[in-house]
C-alpha cells in the first residue's frame, strides 16, 4: 500500500472504469485505468495550477507543488461522481476518496467541522451512515472506540454534535444491552454519565427518560452507599422534581427493605418536608363508636405495641372525649371517656412501626 500522505483518489464500484482526465497521465485511446479505492498519488495539471494562481490561492499551489515533487511517476485517477470541496485534496496531506454521494478522509490536518478545522484521523461523509464501525456479527470486540490517555486533555472520547432535529449521540439496543452505556470501568473518578446544559433560556431537561412500556422513563439503582437517584440544585429550581399526568404520582419513592421510600433531610434551619396541598395517608382513617358503647377496636396489620396512634372526635358529643388509642399487634383500641347517647365518629391516624 502506498504512504498516505499526499494523496487523493475519487473510488467509484469495482467493476466500472474511470474514463481518463483530460491532461492527466495517459492519452485518448489508451485503455481507461481501472477505478480503484486504493490510495494513488495524485499529480495536479499546469492548467490546475494556473486556475489557482488566478485565483490567488497561492497557500494551496505551494501544497500541491509539494504532492507533485513526491509522485511525478503517479497519474491521477478519477471516478464518476462529485468529489470533496474544491481544493481540499491539494491542501491536505491525507488520504482521500469520494464517490457519487460518499467522500472519506485518513490523517486529514484540516477536516472542516462546526466551529473550524481540526485535525482528524478519520473523517467520513455518507448519505446514510459517515462512519459505521462493526464486528461484523462474528467478533466480541468494540464496534468503535474512542480514548482519550492525555490525563490533562479536558475533552471527550466520543463526541456528538447536531445542528438538527435529533441527538448528537444515540444508542440503540436489540438485545438485552443497554442502548447507552456509561462506566467509571472501577479506576476512574468522574461521572458515569453527565447531562449538562449551559443556555440559561433552556426550559429542556439536561436528561431526561421516555418509555412506552411497562418500565420507569428513568432508574437508579445504587450497590453501595451512594444514592441510587441524586438531585442537587445550586440555583432556584428544585433538585429533584416529578410531574404526574393523571391518576400517576409525580415522584414514588419504594423500599423493599429496611430503608426509607423517601428520605426527607435537611440539615438547615428549613423544613424537611414541605407539602402544599392535600395529603393522604394510608395509614389513617375513620371509626365510629355507637351508641352507649365506650371503646372500638381497629384491625390494622403492621400495628405494633409501639405504634404511636393519635385519636380525635369528628363528632360534637357533649362531656365525651377522646381517653386513649392504645395499639397492640395488628390493630388499636380507642377509648372514650363514657359512653356516648349517640353514635360518634373518631378520626385516626397510625405513626412509626
């Protein structure tokens, strides 16, 4: 294989030939060279040349004269189809091929992306798919890798951009896998998977979870001491929010364990919990006393002796209270201080374990 630096070639299929370019090496009536997606050495012609001095390119003649002292020997191919920005093959010294809808480039020092020119490995360019990285369904390696290894070097390993309607990055599984995978891979100190938004006038969520099935939009599951879900708000927004449509819960804290639900702390001088509006309580509810009968006995499984059970009339019966709510296993006995002449009702509400 030919050394890649300097080079250009237009590739097109296998089995079609590449009529010759005027002025290129070759003349009329010799058998048209075969098109090939192998790099060949590229030669510009005087009338190229003089078509960029005309037009003051003088920077991408010097490169080019440059490409031509390293192939004199070399005729250019050319293939059917539209080839890269006019003078990208002259002032880079990379690899480079097109096609009818498709154009790639190898160690290209000046690959046109948002926001300038970088220098890029691989820079690909497809009607469907740029760059397609597989193992072809027979490998257990990667399908694309990215790595960064400068410990100083702030920026990602993969990056994703869009100017358009969809993601900048987007992963899809078929499989038991996940589509999108982030890991510290056990050594590293930084973030599994970051979201962040930095437009003020941004009303969007920096990350948010949709599903159309039977699964939480988004989940997280701790196996250490950290939380499974953390908010954390340094502005005027919450650090946590949920919002429900309908019959649903906005937020649902669950413990299968001898844990919290939901934690509520506050290690200043605000509230813990703050609820602004109704709030129901399973643990809560009525029970009526009849008449001339002093006392009610509640079942209520997960009742222990050292249940804490407040009690209060909901019904005004004169020189009659509320004497006490003495709880026992799986339920509570209410009593009042005599017997009413009517039928009353008493309000409970059932705390601790």
């Amino acid at each position: 294989m030919t050394k890649p630096e300097d080079s250009s070639v237009s590739g097109s299929s296998d089995d079609e030939a590449a009529a010759p370019a005027e002025g290129a090496g070759g003349s009329v009536g010799q058998p048209a060279p075969t098109a090939s997606r192998r790099p060949a050495r590229s030669r510009r012609t005087a009338a190229a040349k003089e078509e960029d001095k005309d037009e003051g390119n003088e920077k991408d003649l010097t490169k080019a004269e440059s490409a031509d002292g390293a192939s004199d020997d070399q005729t250019e191919t050319a293939g059917p189809g539209p080839s890269p920005p006019a003078g990208a093959a002259d002032r880079r010294s990379g690899f480079h091929a097109s096609g009818a809808a498709e154009w790639a480039s190898l160690a290209d020092p000046q690959a046109e992306a948002p926001g300038g020119t970088y220098s890029v490995g691989v820079h690909g360019h497809g009607a469907d798919i740029g760059v397609l990285g597989s193992d072809n369904g027979t490998g257990d390696g990667v399908g694309v890798l990215g790595t960064v290894t400068n410990p100083h070097n702030s920026q990602p390993a993969v990056y994703g951009f869009t100017q358009g309607t969809g993601p900048g990055v987007q992963g899809e599984s078929d499989g038991p896998g996940p589509g999108v995978l982030g890991t510290d891979n056990a050594t590293g100190t930084g973030h599994a998977v970051l979201g962040e938004l930095t437009n003020g006038e941004n009303p969007k969520a920096a990350i948010y979870g949709r599903t159309a099935g039977t699964g939480a939009g988004v989940e997280g599951d701790s196996q250490g001491a950290g939380p499974g879900v953390f908010g954390f708000s340094e502005g005027s927004g919450p650090g946590v929010r949920g919002a429900g449509v309908g019959s649903s819960p906005g937020v649902e804290g669950q413990s299968s364990g001898t844990g919290a639900g939901v934690l509520a702390l506050n290690d200043g001088s605000g509230p813990a919990l703050e609820v602004q509006g109704p709030a129901t309580f399973s643990r809560s509810g009525l029970a009526t006393i009849v008449a001339k009968k002093s006392s009610v006995t509640v079942s209520f499984p997960g009742v222990t002796a050292t249940s804490m059970v407040l009690a209060t009339l909901q019904t005004v019966a004169k020189g009659i209270g509320v004497a006490a709510a003495v709880p026992e296993a799986d339920a509570f006995t209410i009593k009042l201080t005599k017997s009413p002449k009517i039928d009353v009702v008493v309000a409970w509400f059932v705390l601790g374990s």
